[in-house]
C-alpha cells in the first residue's frame, strides 16, 4: 500500500497519543481509506491479509483514541496476538530466509515457561511478553503518573519499537524484487 498513506497515519497517531488535536489524525485515516492497496513487493496473499489486518487495526485504534472502552482494548490486544501468531506460522511454512533466525531460537530457548506455555512461535511469543510488561506497568503506576512520559514508559516505548522492527524486518524478508 501507498507507504506516504501509513507513515502519515503513524505520525499522526503518535502526535494524537501525544495529546495534539486529532485533526491530522482524522485526515490520515481518509487518505488511507482512499491509498492503493497491495501495490509492494510482498507476496500477494500474505500482504492481502497481513495488511489488511494491520489496517482494521490502524483504523479502529485511530476511531477510538482517547476513548478506548474495554471492550476495544481487547480487540486491539486479539488483533497483535493474531498477527503475531500468523507471522510466525507463515515464516514456519515458508521457504523464505528471514534474517535473525539463530537470535529468534536463542530468545525462545531462553523466554520464561509461563509465555512458552502457549506454544508460539518467536512473534507470539515476544508479543505476550511485551503486553504482559505494558500490563503490570499500568497496573502499578500511580493514578496522577504519567506512565508513557515516565523512565519505565520509556523502556516499554523502546521495546515495543524494537519489536516493531524486527516484524518491519521480518515482512521485508518477503519482499520479490
């Protein structure tokens, strides 16, 4: 899809999470509704539905920000399980070389039992550990903190980027020039 369309959803998401107006937010929902899709290299019905996930997603976080009710948290925690656990089983079947195989072996033999109890694969699994952190940090904060602002929001923000780099990578390795 149109990579302008996303990269401008995502900046006007962060400046939306960043209290700023939703204006912007607003505007980059309406041009990714209106962007080309599967257009990149990717094959064709991995991208179909890996984006298309990842765009119900975008646009049902963008339409709830700052109002997430309970009921939308949840959808938006299923929906980065989902994902994650069919990357993980469409790089299993695939024939595709994903870099960074060795380092996604050591993680999973070095993870505790508690998130290797659900049988997934290294996304899966990395995305349990990452929601499980986020949700004991939230729970712990102070009501008047600011959580995201805060030296453990900041760690948390730093791991959910590198996490977001190594699926950005990952989705990379299926591209066909």
């Amino acid at each position: 899809m149109d990579s302008t369309a996303v990269e401008s959803l995502i900046r006007a998401g962060q400046a939306q999470m960043d209290g700023e107006s939703n204006g912007g937010l607003q505007q980059a929902i309406i041009e990714l509704r209106s962007a080309p899709l599967f257009e990149s290299g990717i094959e064709p019905e991995f991208a179909e539905s890996f984006q298309l996930e990842a765009i119900n997603g975008w646009l049902m976080l963008g339409e709830a920000l700052g109002d997430l009710s309970e009921v939308q948290t949840g959808t938006v925690v299923c929906l980065a399980r989902e994902m994650a656990d069919y990357l993980d089983k469409y790089m299993e079947s695939s024939l595709t070389l994903v870099e960074g195989e060795e380092d996604r072996r050591g993680y999973l033999r070095s993870a505790g039992e508690h998130f290797l109890s659900y049988g997934l694969g290294y996304f899966g699994t990395m995305n349990r550990e990452i929601e499980s952190t986020c949700h004991e940090a939230i729970l712990v904060a102070p009501e008047n903190d600011e959580l995201i602002s805060s030296e453990t929001g900041r760690r948390l923000l730093n791991s959910c980027d590198e996490y977001g780099n190594q699926l950005a990578s990952a989705l990379t390795a299926f591209s066909t020039d």
